[in-house]
C-alpha cells in the first residue's frame, strides 16, 4: 500500500484535497469518482525534488512508439481509454513521458479528447500524431490509427539509426586524424624548429607554414576553440532562422560525393510514408499534405507541397505539381498518379517509401566505401605535408655540407 495525495472537485465546482492510502492511482481515482468527485491530480506522496532543465527534456521515438503500440493494444482489448492511460502511466519508466501522459490524462478526465488533450504537448506529439488521432477517433478506428502511429514512428526511427550507423565509422577516423594531426603540430615541430634554429639561415617556405600552425596551436589555441564554437552557434542559428533553413535545405540536396542523393532520398521517404500513413488514417487530404510538408525534413518538400494543395482545391492531382518539383523524381510522380486513378493511393506511397528506404541503405553503403579511400588520401596528405616540411632543411643542410 503507498499514500497518494489528490486534488479533485465535486459537480458544484467546490475543490477538495486530502490522502489516501491505495495500491495503485487507479485505485484512488476510483475511490474518488465513487464519491462524485471529478479528479484534478493524483500523486505520490513523498516525491523526491531534482533539478530539471526543461530543454533538456525529451521523448525517444521508440519510446513514444511503444506508448501508441501500448494504448492501441489496450483500447482494442475493451478497456476505456482513460483507464488505459492510467496503467501506462504507472508502467511508463520515461520520466517526461510520464508526465506527458498524467497530464494527457487529467485532460481527458475533464472531458476532452484524446487528441484535443496530446495537442496541448506539441514537444512531445507530433502533428503527424495527433491528426491521425483525431481521424481515429471521427471514424471510430482509433486503435487502428495508433497502431499506424507507431508503425510510423518506428520507420522513422529506424532510418535515422541506419544513417546514424554508417556514419559512426567516417566520424571517428575524422576524429583521429585531427587528432594525431594536432599531435604532429604541438609536440614534433617545436622539436624540429628548436634544431632549425641551431643550423641557422632562412627556412624553406613550407617548413614556414608548419611552424606557423605549431605557433598558433600552442600559443592560442584558446583562441582557435573560442573561434570554432563561435562559429558553431553561427551556423546552429543561421540553420534554424527563417532565411537561413532554406538555404541550408536547398544546399544539402546539392553537396556531390552521393551526400545531396541521401538527402533527397530520405526526404522522399518520409514524405511518402507519412502521407501513406496519414490517408490511410482517413485525415483529409488537404489536412495530409500540409501535414507531410511540415514534416517532411526538407523545405523543398514544403515548398512543393503548397504546390500541390493549390493543385488539388483547384480539383487537380497530385501527381502534376509533383513533376515539377525538382525533390522528387519521376519514378514517384509516376507511381502517385498510378495510385490516384487506381484508388489505391496510400498502398503506392508505402510502395515509394520501402523502395526508397531500401536506397538509402544502399547509397549509405556507397558514400562509406567512397569516404574512406578520400580520408585516406587526405590524411596521408596532411601527414605527409608536416614531415616533409620538417625534412625539407634538413636536406638543405646536407646539401650544403656536401
């Protein structure tokens, strides 16, 4: 037995508060509304204080998925999606999403709706999220929604572990290289340009420029991490400015070495996806396609989204302002419009996302094997660059004794 507190109010709108001893919150909450009370908060009694930085709070992806596959499961055994809500959050181990799904909760028991209640925690639930909740709820498939929900958070999730694996190899040899390049410039030139100085005369351009970087990495190298973060939170706040997103956007589908092809493919991929998902779910299209442009991940594929909801008021297709949109390629606009006559939309979108998730996976493979023959040149470049510029007068040298 644990001792809960509560805050809950009677049907004359009168506040009240007090303890109960229970087993679980269900418990109190029925004891509560056995008594006509209508329930505000329930919380354990002894919590602990901690320091909490809201913008380090966060939801994972496979844990929302979870929670959605969870309530899905729930909701079809029968059981009422208020009591479904307070069993996960007695089992949800996420302390944030805990929080998210008692407050989620004490909206529903006020009388709102399931999506009406997860808009009010835009961190947490996505626009993807709550509008197929709320297609789920208008047309009485909510567990079917859900259950979409985290089919595509999961997709979602599982894309960004592939690109994030492949990267891991390429990030790490960087690291090393600048590393032991720095290495090379602290330590072994002071050790050359101390000898130098004892030989005496002019030194040969090259060995210069080394000794340059030496001076600037042990003499201000407080100066080089104070210019590197400066620059970091530049470009962090340029990216994520109005004027500086699209252009960020625009430049990522057209960096070459197959970097602007994984973009691309992996916007398309979302987009299908999503918008498969959202149909499926019964939203409106209109709702869909703005939805899908939002987050799509890419303003490119925002941008064409207004030209296809345009097209699409207008009693257009999809399928031709998506041709003109230089994001997607024809094979996409080809299969949309096959699924438009066919009536079989949504199936060809997940068709168009397995097919280009498929690719990622493929061109991820291709961009590794490309980056690590051009690290390698690099970095024997770079290496190569301060031996011989060491080496460089010590030939001089010999020379001139010979």
């Amino acid at each position: 037995m644990s001792t809960y507190v509560f805050k809950a109010i009677d049907l004359a709108g009168v506040k009240t508060r007090g303890e109960f001893e229970a087993e679980s919150k269900q418990a109190v909450s029925d004891q509560l509304k056995r008594r006509g009370l209508i329930v505000l908060d329930i919380a354990d009694k002894h919590g602990s204080r901690e320091i909490e930085l809201d913008f380090l709070k966060s939801v994972k992806a496979s844990e929302l998925a979870v929670f959605s596959r969870q309530l899905s499961t729930m909701i079809t055994s029968g059981m009422s999606i208020l009591r479904a809500l307070y069993v996960l959050e007695e089992q949800t181990e996420g302390k944030f999403l805990k929080e998210t799904i008692v407050a989620v909760r004490k909206d529903v028991e006020a009388g709102l709706a399931l999506s009406e209640a997860m808009a009010r925690h835009p961190k947490v639930f996505s626009p993807l999220f709550i509008a197929m909740t709320q297609a789920g709820e208008a047309g009485g498939v909510l567990e079917n929604a859900l259950m979409r929900v985290a089919d595509q958070l999961e997709k979602d999730a599982s894309l960004r572990r592939q690109i994030r694996s492949a990267m891991v190899y390429p990030t790490l040899v960087i690291v090393f290289a600048v590393g032991v390049m720095m290495a090379l410039v602290a330590f072994l030139v002071p050790v050359f340009e101390g000898v130098f100085k004892q030989f005496g005369g002019e030194l040969p351009k090259i060995t210069k420029v080394s000794v340059f970087l030496s001076h600037a990495v042990t003499g201000y190298w407080w100066l080089m991490f104070l210019l590197a973060a400066c620059a970091m939170v530049a470009f962090l706040k340029w990216k994520k400015s109005s004027w500086g997103r699209p252009q960020w956007d625009h430049f990522r589908l057209r960096v070459p070495m197959k970097i602007g092809t994984i973009v691309q493919q992996v916007a398309v991929a979302r987009w299908s996806r999503t918008l498969a998902s959202l149909t499926s779910a019964g939203v409106p299209l209109l709702l869909a396609l703005e939805i899908t442009g939002k987050t799509g991940g890419n303003v490119a594929v925002d941008e064409a989204m207004d030209g296809v909801i345009a097209s699409v008021k207008r009693g257009g297709t999809i399928a031709a302002p998506l041709a003109q949109a230089p994001v997607f390629p024809t094979m996409v606009t080809h299969m949309v419009g096959v699924g438009e006559e066919t009536g079989a939309l949504d199936t060809m979108l997940d068709k168009v996302a397995d097919f280009y998730e498929d690719q990622v996976e493929a061109s991820v493979k291709a961009l590794t094997s490309i980056l690590e023959p051009v690290m390698i040149i690099v970095i024997g470049g770079i290496v190569g660059f301060i031996v011989i510029s060491m080496y460089m007068p010590l030939f001089s040298v010999y020379n001139s004794i010979k």
